[in-house]
C-alpha cells in the first residue's frame, strides 16, 4: 500500500517525472521517457527542459512528427534553449528540409555566436544547400534521385528503377512497404566525401536520405544493384524500427536482403582471426576498413540465423517492439524465443 502510494504520488510529480524520463533515456528506455516527459510537461507549462525531453525519447523511436512537435514546444517556451534547437535543426537536416534547418541554426547562433561548432555546421549546411539549389529530379512512385549535372539523368532513372524494384522485393521478404517517398540523392564522390564525412570505404548511406556517389558504382550495375538495396533496407529499418535498432541488426538485414543474398559477404568470416561477438556490434562507427568487413560479414551471419529460425517476420516484429519504446533484450527475447546472450553465443559458435 505504501509502495503504491509513492508511485502514485510521484506520477503526479512534475519533478519526479522529470527524474524518471532522464533515467529512462540514460538507459535506453525511449518509450518509458517519452511517457515521463510528456505527462511533466502538461502538468509544468513552463519549463522548456520537459518538452525538449519528450522531443528526445520521439526522435530516438522514429516518431519525427512528434519529437519536431516537442522540440518547438520547447523553443516556444524558452527560444534561448539551445539543445532544442539543434535537435530540431538535425531534425529538418535529416529529412532534406535544408532551408529549415539553415534558419533555426542562423537564430541559435545570433544566441550563441560563440559556439564555434554552430558557425561550422551552418557554414556546411550553407554550402550543401547552395549544391542542392542546382539539383534536377526525377521521381518514380516511392522514389526521387537528385542530381547535378543534366547528362546524369540516365544513372538517375535506372537508380529509381532500382530502387522500386527493390521496394517491391524487399517488400515481399518482410512484408513492410514504406508509404513515405524516399530521395536519393546522387553526388560526385568529392561531393559525398565532402558532406558526409564518411570513411573513405564507404560506398552509400542512409541518414534519411539515401546519398549515392556516382563513378565506380554506376557504371557495374550489379554494384548498383547491391548499393541501392542495401540502402533502401535502411530506410525501411529506420521506418520501422526507429533509431534505436542495433547496428548489426540493422546492417545484417540490409546485406542479407541484397539481390544476391550474404554468401559473399560471410565468406570472409573464414579468414577472419578474430570475431566480434554480436554485443561488440551495436555500433558500427569508427571501423576500419578491414573490421568493417568482419563486423558486415558477423551481422549477416546474425540476421540470417533469426531469419532462420524465426522468421523476417518475427524481425520485423522486433523493429516494431522497438519503435514502441520496449528495451531490445526483453523485445528480442519475446519476439525470437530466446535469450540475447544465448543467441549471441549460438551465432559466435557457428
């Protein structure tokens, strides 16, 4: 009884909440948080810190309209609150809205002109959408491919063509087809370098938009083929999962869902001296080219062993989970069956 009264008390505390939305997103609890935070900044109208919370704890699971929602609550309430604004700044970045994100930038730092790293990404953010402002399009049903120079347009089409024959593929394999347009945006490989800071091994990306440098990869259309997939996989990840999905979760369906499958990948697990277990594999960032390659090629073995024992759609089903706010140990255990760490350990013994 008393238990219960000092949690009923502290869901009618604006603080307690507050408390209980910053552990939540310290240990990855989204959903948790976004609840805490939410039902603190109805009760506490004032405080900028609330929203920006419960535009945080959105935006880590997927749900964009609401976390922009949260972040201009919070702006409104205090448009001195900087995290907010670059929050929402990345936000509008992320979804190509570059005009967007340039203005709420241009605002923060007239607020903070000392903060050097504000000057910097606008100076990008400027030079990226000057690029743009050039750019031609064709579109396709699901698909737009941006790009430069007019003798491109060719390399444009036969992307998009790709790509709706990827959506219709990987659609089928998981059943999940996207309802939102995709852009793709097709730069020379300076210009990708340029503005996704990327390691220079890196063939594509997904940040939102799916950035494809020509040259190589357009002229051997089975490469584009795979590329283009592979990307078209993260979107939908991102789609349905939000962004909390591990990264060889998320990499391991994008290689297992490529036209030709993830034999070629997983071969160089063969030659591989040492295997990263798949906990060592929720983020990818900082890989070599050569652990890139293992961690690839670790993740495909992954995904294909949940495929196989369970099903894509007992995967999707942990994407949705995911997006959902649920933590992605007790979403794997009820949606495969089994135990992270003995999967981990099953997976690690192949």
């Amino acid at each position: 009884m008393l238990v219960a009264a000092a949690e009923a008390r502290a869901a009618q505390d604006p603080t307690a909440l507050a408390r209980t939305g910053t552990a939540a997103i310290e240990s990855r609890r989204f959903g948790d948080a976004l609840e805490a935070f939410t039902r603190a900044a109805a009760m506490q109208p004032g405080d900028a810190s609330l929203c920006f919370g419960a535009g945080v704890a959105a935006f880590m699971l997927g749900q964009n309209d609401v976390a922009q929602t949260r972040f201009e609550c919070a702006l409104a309430r205090d448009p001195d609150y900087l995290p907010a604004a670059e929050w929402l700044a990345d936000l509008h970045y992320r979804a190509g809205r570059l005009h967007e994100a340039i203005s709420i930038y241009e605002a923060a730092r007239e607020r903070s002109p000392d903060r050097r790293d504000l000057q910097d990404t606008l100076a990008n953010w400027r030079k990226e959408y000057e690029l743009q402002s050039r750019f031609h399009a064709v579109r396709t049903e699901h698909f737009t491919a941006q790009f430069e120079v007019a003798t491109d347009e060719p390399i444009a089409r036969e992307v998009v063509d790709r790509l709706e024959a990827a959506y219709s593929r990987v659609g089928k394999a998981l059943g999940v087809y996207p309802s939102q347009p995709i852009v793709a945006v097709l730069y020379t490989r300076e210009q990708f370098v340029d503005i996704t800071r990327l390691p220079a091994w890196s063939v594509a990306a997904y940040d939102g938009r799916i950035r494809l440098p020509l040259g190589g990869v357009a002229a051997q259309r089975d490469e584009l083929d795979r590329v283009v997939s592979h990307e078209f996989v993260h979107a939908v990840v991102a789609m349905v999962g939000g962004r909390t999905v591990p990264a060889w979760v998320n990499e391991g369906l994008a290689t297992v869902l490529e036209p030709a499958g993830s034999a070629d990948a997983e071969a160089a697990l063969a030659h591989a001296d040492v295997r990263p277990g798949l906990s060592r594999l929720h983020s990818f960032t900082g890989l070599s080219r050569s652990d890139a390659e293992i961690a690839y090629a670790s993740a495909a073995r992954g995904v294909r062993r949940l495929i196989e024992q369970r099903g894509s759609a007992a995967v999707v089903a942990l994407l949705e989970d995911l997006a959902r706010g649920a933590p992605f140990a007790s979403a794997f255990e009820q949606r495969i069956a089994m135990r992270y760490e003995d999967f981990a350990a099953l997976v690690a013994r192949d």
